[in-house]
C-alpha cells in the first residue's frame, strides 16, 4: 500500500510552479507541475491525485473549464481542487470557482503555511481512504477465504455422512487440501 500521495499542481507560468513545489516540500506528498489545463487532464489520465492547486487564468483553458472537465470524469470527479489566482478578491470568480467543483479559492499572494495546512488536510484525507480501501480487499479477501473453507468443510460433511471403506480418508484429505491452500 505504500503509495504517496501526489498533488497536482496547474499554472501556466514556471515561476508559479516552482514557488508551489518549494511550500510543499517537506510535506509527504509528490508535487507533479504542468503547464496548462490540457496537459492537466491528460495527467489526470494516468495518475491519481489527493489535490490539485489549479491556476484560475490560463491561456486557451482556463482552470475554471479544466476544473469542470475533471468534475466529470468518473476517475476525477472527487479530487478536491483549490483554485489558486492573482486576481484581486473578485467575489464573482470564487463563486464560479465553486460552482464548478472547488473546495477553495486562494487569492495570491497567499499565506504558504495556509495552503500547506490545507494540502496537509486533503493529503491526510486520500491516505486514509487509501487505507480504507486495502482494508476493504483484504476483509474481501478473507470473505472470500472463508467462502472456501465453508464449502470445503460442508463437501467434507457430506463425505463422512456417505459412510463408505473411504469416507474418512477422503474427507480428511479434503480438509488437509483446504488448510494449506490447496
């Protein structure tokens, strides 16, 4: 299970990006920088994310459109997204950021120990739901186990209950095969 944690971070100027890289670092999650909306997407693709710090205003998608396109995705849609912007406290772009799915909305500049308190959170958030879901297959599994053996035992009952020269050792066998995993 020892996945990371990875935050996506969306900004179409480096120098954002790599100010972003630097207030994670320390944290326990992978910062992985894109340039751009689409490039966005298609990382969204192949990777998961426990955040995702997205720029408002880029050029040809903006973060807005980028943050409704991953809103759809069945893959993406609960990755919480915190919208980072240099416009000034414009209550209308916040309101349109979270009316396309974002759990916050950052004007910069911005307290770095804020946004890494709440990366920390949404951090914190995914590596427990990663440890939800092993703990959800391995109780499967030991269903599944359990299923086995059941029906094992039940196949060994009939046996013994047929009578016959061979019952016991046939049931004993069956039951030997079933305790080892046979």
């Amino acid at each position: 299970m020892g996945e990371r944690a990875k935050a996506l971070l969306v900004d179409d100027r480096r120098d954002n990006l790599l100010a972003l890289e630097a207030i994670l670092q320390g944290l326990p999650v992978t910062p992985v920088a894109v340039e751009s909306g689409e490039a966005a997407l298609k990382q969204l693709l192949t990777d998961d994310f426990a955040v995702i710090l997205l720029d408002a205003h880029m050029p040809n998608m903006d973060g807005f459109e980028t943050a409704s396109h991953i809103k759809r995705r069945e893959r993406t849609r609960h990755v919480p997204i915190l919208f980072l912007t240099a416009a000034d406290r414009d209550a209308q772009l916040a309101l349109r950021g979270y009316a396309v799915g974002a759990v916050d909305y950052l004007t910069k500049p911005f307290d770095p120990w804020v946004l890494r308190a709440k990366v920390s959170i949404f951090v914190e958030l995914w590596t427990k739901n990663q440890q939800l879901k092993a703990q959800a297959e391995a109780s499967k599994e030991r269903e599944a186990q359990w299923q086995r053996l059941t029906t094992t035992v039940d196949e060994a009952a009939r046996v013994l209950r047929s009578g016959g020269d061979q019952a016991a050792t046939e049931a004993l066998d069956l039951l030997e095969k079933a305790r080892w995993g046979d």
